[in-house]
C-alpha cells in the first residue's frame, strides 16, 4: 500500500497531478481541485495517499494530510459512497467543516456534492453522525500532557498520521503516554507502543 508520496510535479490535469518521485518512476494521483492549484509543475510536493485497486485498474488518490487521507478512508465506509464521491465531498470544505454539517444532520450543505442525492446524504449521516460527534469532542479538548513540547507533539502528530492515524486517535494515545523529557525518536517510540494496544 502507497501511503506517503514525495516528488515533483510534472504535469497539472483537471483532477490529478503527475509526480515524478527520486527514483524516476512517475505517478498519476487524483487530488481535489483546491490542492491542484497550490502546484505547478517544477514543485517538490509530498502527498499522503491510498491506493483504490480493481479488477481493471489502480487508482491513487493524494491528501494534503494524515487527516485528510484518514477522513477520507472513513467516507469509504459509507454504503454507496466511493473514491470520486468522497473527493468530491472533502472539496466542500475543510474536513470540520464537513465533520460540523454531518454532526448536525445538515443534508443540505451535503447535497451540494455532485452526484450526490438526498437519500445518500441521508445515509452519509446516519452511518458517520456517532463517529464524527465523538472526533468532534476530543478535538475540542486537550487530550495530552500540556509539558509536552510543541515541537515534540507536531513530530508525533506527523510520524503517526503519515502511517495512517486520524488526528483524533493521536491525541487518544498521547493522553496515555507521559512525556518524560525524552528525545522526539525515544518518546515515539513509547507512543507506537501504545498505539499497539488500543
């Protein structure tokens, strides 16, 4: 599984950029229209990724974050809902944004989407309401050991979603770890350890 990706565009396509990694090989990602427009071709760019395979193709999809991808993976549980649908959806608006309209049942806002009727945005609320309310709550609340240096805490935040963690179950796991002055590497390491547990 693709899920991190650094390179140089090479080309800007209406919904994808092609990047050329170190090593030469070159990769069509599809990105929504907002991270399309922040490149031009000649930029290094880093991109977290999932890689949707099918019997007729292999499709990588790239986020500007952790968080992005994440929330995004959350979207493909959703029945009915797949790759192009949720891309659509993050390209409403940040991914609170989209978390506060299904949180409050805003049917609305969600039928904006293209290619998205009522009874989908129906069902995108009913089976994402619970688990966005609670994403909601711990992000509202800090959840770590406030002795924790900023530098610190952005490392972990970075290393853990670059493996696949939303933001919400970091800060789960940094609420059971006690920074001890460590170094960023040892102090990582405790926390994979946790993050194993739960």
């Amino acid at each position: 599984m693709i899920v991190r990706l650094t390179g140089t565009v090479l080309e800007k396509n209406k919904n994808s950029l092609v990047i050329e990694t170190a090593s030469g090989i070159g990769y069509e990602v599809m990105v929504i229209a907002a991270e399309i427009s922040k490149y031009e071709p000649g930029e290094e760019i880093t991109l977290f990724t999932y890689l949707k395979v099918t019997e007729n193709a292999q499709e990588l999809y790239g986020f500007a974050s952790g968080a992005e991808r994440c929330f995004f993976v959350l979207l493909l549980s959703v029945s009915g809902v797949g790759p192009k649908t949720a891309m659509n959806i993050l390209a409403l608006g940040s991914i609170q944004e989209i978390e506060a309209a299904i949180a409050r049942a805003d049917v609305q806002y969600l039928i904006a989407v293209q290619g998205m009727g009522k009874k989908m945005a129906e069902r995108l609320v009913v089976e994402l309401k619970g688990k966005v309310k609670e994403i909601i709550k711990i992000g509202t609340v800090q959840t770590f050991n406030t002795s924790l240096p900023e530098d610190i805490t952005q490392d972990i935040f970075d290393s853990l979603e670059s493996l696949g963690y939303s933001q919400a179950f970091v800060r789960k796991i940094l609420q059971a770890v006690v920074y001890r002055g460590e170094s960023t590497e040892v102090f990582l390491k405790r926390v994979l350890q946790q993050a194993s547990r739960f």
